[in-house]
C-alpha cells in the first residue's frame, strides 16, 4: 500500500512539472455587442515556462503586424498573439484533451501557425481558408481567438486534423456574446485537460462584468489580467486584503487566473465595421500582470514603439518584463522548494493602498484616459505616425518614470 501511495504521488509530482511549465493560458474572445465599447476584443492572459517576453513588429508578410514573442526568440519564428495593419488580431491557448491517441510527432506549431496568420490574414473567412490550407497534421493543439475589422469574432478549437468554429456573434453559441477558453477543448475528451477552475472564474467575473455594463479594455486588464476571485473558496482575495481582514499575508495562488506561472498579457480592442483598422488598440502588460504596467500600441506606429516593450540585447528582455519579474520576486518571496505556490500578496494589495498592483493602476487611469483622448483625436481627423511616435514617447517617459529606470 505504501508503494502505491509513493508512485502517486511520484505520478502528481511528474504532472504539475509537466503542466506548470507547459503553455497553459486563460482567453476570451468577446463580440462588439457585447463589449461596453461596441467594439470586438480578444484577451489572453499567458501562462508559460517563457516568462521573458517583449513585442515586436514585423514586415515579413503580406501585412504587416505586432506580436508577443519569447524575448530568447530572436529570429521572431513564434509569435503567442499579435495584430495586423487590417486589423486581423489572434491568439490561443493550449488545449489538453485532443490528440491524445495521435501517434503524429510534429508538435507545438501554434506561435508559428499565428505568425503565419498574422503575416496573411486580413479576416475570419481567410483564417477559415489558412486552417483548411494548412499541410496535416499541423502539430496543433490549440484554441485560436480571432477578431477582424468587419466585426468579426470567434474561438476555433484546431487540432491534428480538424477544426470546429465557436463563433462570438452567434447567440445560439455565445448566448452572452462571449467565448472562454482555458485549457481543455469542448470538441476534446470530456472531464480531461486542465484551466477548470480558472474557466469558472473567467465565466463569473465575465458575467458580472457584463451585468455591470463594464465589459471593457480597463476591466479586462486591471480586473480580469489581476483577477484575485477563487471561486471555489468563494472569495475575492483584493477586497479581503483591502478591508485588512486577511489572516496572513500569504496566499495560495495556484487556482488563480493569475498565478506564478503567468508571464504577460495581451488585449486587442479592434474597431467598428468601416472605421479605419489602423486603430486597433494592442494593449499589452509584458511581464507578470500584477506588477507591469499595461501600455497601448498601433501597427500604424511601425518599429519605434515604446523601448520598455521591445527586446533590448544587453538585457536579453524587455525592460519592462525585467522590471516587472524583479517586483514579482516581492510577491514570491518564498524561493525554496515549492515556495512559488504562495503568493505574499499583501505586495500587492493592502489596506493603505500602497501595494504594487494599486500604485500601477493609479498610472495606468492616466494612461487610459490619455489613450482614449488620443483615439478620439485619431477618428476625428488623421493621425501620423509622427503623432504616433509622439505619444509613444510620452508613455515610454511614463514608465520610466514610474520604475525609476534611470537611476
């Protein structure tokens, strides 16, 4: 009996390796009429072994486009989520429970089947073709989420051989105008793959959201990127640190959307049917959610984007990653062993209001009330990449500033 108990937990052991650094990440595609904004959005919040990352952007297609890679990728051949200059946006999460009795051994071609998307695809229809096209098996195990500027957006769930459609618009599909992917297909093995509990997080804070009238790009990234709701303690773990009445200062973050694992987050807002697609928002936090600061970017504005956010080679990272891995270290300070399943989390939210997570979001109102300003003046009259530049500068100076960069 005692030999039984040693190799299960031996067995669990090997999984939560395996899963913990595997690409396991929390999604949503969410429909114009269903968005605060009446416009389309996409959200993944990424979970990955590759916790460096930075943005890039690309001439190397069709369109051009901006994409979340690995900062260790220097060639760009992976791309986790990304938008075009048509206004074509993409990303996924890994699924569980497809292929599970394929023999095929090409695997992980998801980053480079989304850079191929992004370098061709100008909407959901040439996806559609780009998946039937694309050679088999592909080594795909995956849920794409896509958004076009014609109002476009749907979840596809693709594996070896197929793929099946879960569109955002149709209410016999997404009754509430949105989809949510964790880490397990519905077209999978049912009751197998992993993300359960974080999928019925995502599906009450959506809910709520929606009921609220609040289901917007703010929400998305301050509320659901740095969501602190577990549902099956029934508890939302920011009001409790807030009101001071936590127990201890440490947490258990493991069931958390947001959790030691997550690496960055990427939102692409795009735009209504026939308004211009060069102002489809990528708002990006690169770096762990909880401590990186979330700042816009345009395909419009080409290369020179904010230098926090691009690779910078002395580093090996971006600098806001870099920053951002240096604040989470607060927050897991706890280095032996399995030390990263809890999270110290009054780091980030605390009764003075003086966490990191509640000083980041007092700068980024200022960000999103700036970035609003400045789409307004954008659909109003045209704006050069100049301008672009221009309010890139100001958010690079932002910060800079606010990490005390140039000390």
């Amino acid at each position: 009996m005692r030999t039984k108990h040693i190799l299960l937990a031996t067995t669990l052991f090997v999984l939560s390796v395996l899963f913990n650094t595997a690409e396991a990440c929390t999604t949503a595609v969410i429909a114009a009429k269903s968005s605060a904004s009446g416009k389309s959005m996409i959200w993944k919040l990424r979970d990955t072994d590759n916790l460096k990352n930075a943005m890039r952007y690309f001439n190397d297609g069709t369109y051009t486009y901006l994409g979340l890679v690995n900062s260790n990728d220097t060639l760009g051949e992976h791309v986790w989520g990304g938008s075009n200059s048509v206004g074509f946006a993409i990303m996924n999460s890994a699924s569980f429970n497809v292929n599970e009795n394929d023999t095929t051994e090409l695997k992980d071609q998801e980053g480079v089947f989304m850079k191929l998307a992004l370098q061709t695809c100008g909407s959901l229809k040439e996806f559609e073709e780009l998946l039937d096209s694309y050679p088999k098996p592909s080594g795909q195990a995956s849920h794409y989420g896509v958004i076009d500027a014609n109002g476009g957006a749907a979840f596809y769930e693709v594996n070896n051989w197929t793929w099946t459609k879960f569109d955002a618009n149709d209410a016999a599909v997404a009754p509430n105008g949105y989809v949510i992917r964790t880490n397990f297909s519905e077209t999978g093995t049912p009751d197998v793959g992993f993300g359960f509990i974080r999928r019925e997080t995502a599906e009450k804070v959506f809910a709520k959201a929606l009921e609220n009238n609040k289901l917007d790009y703010r929400t998305v990234l301050q509320r659901f990127s740095r969501c602190t709701y577990h549902p099956v303690f029934d508890v939302n773990y920011r009001v409790k640190f807030e009101k001071g009445e936590n127990e201890s200062p440490f947490i258990s973050s493991d069931d958390l959307i947001t959790r030691h694992g997550s690496s960055s987050t990427i939102v692409v807002e795009g735009v209504k049917p026939g308004d211009n697609p060069a102002l489809t928002t990528i708002w990006t936090q690169v770096g762990f959610p909880h401590t990186t600061l979330s700042l816009p970017m345009w395909v419009e504005g080409g290369e020179d984007f904010p230098t926090i956010l691009a690779l910078d080679k002395e580093l090996e990272n971006s600098p806001l990653n870099e920053v951002a891995l240096e604040w989470k270290g607060k927050c897991y300070p706890i280095t032996r062993s399995d030390g990263y399943h809890y999270m110290k989390f009054d780091e980030l939210i605390n009764q003075d209001n003086t966490g990191i997570a509640q000083r980041i979001e007092l700068v980024e109102k200022e960000i999103f009330d700036k970035t609003d300003e400045f789409l307004t003046q954008w659909s109003e009259k045209t704006v050069t990449s100049s301008h672009i530049k221009s309010f890139y500068k100001w958010l690079n100076e932002k910060a800079v500033d606010f990490y005390d960069l140039n000390k």
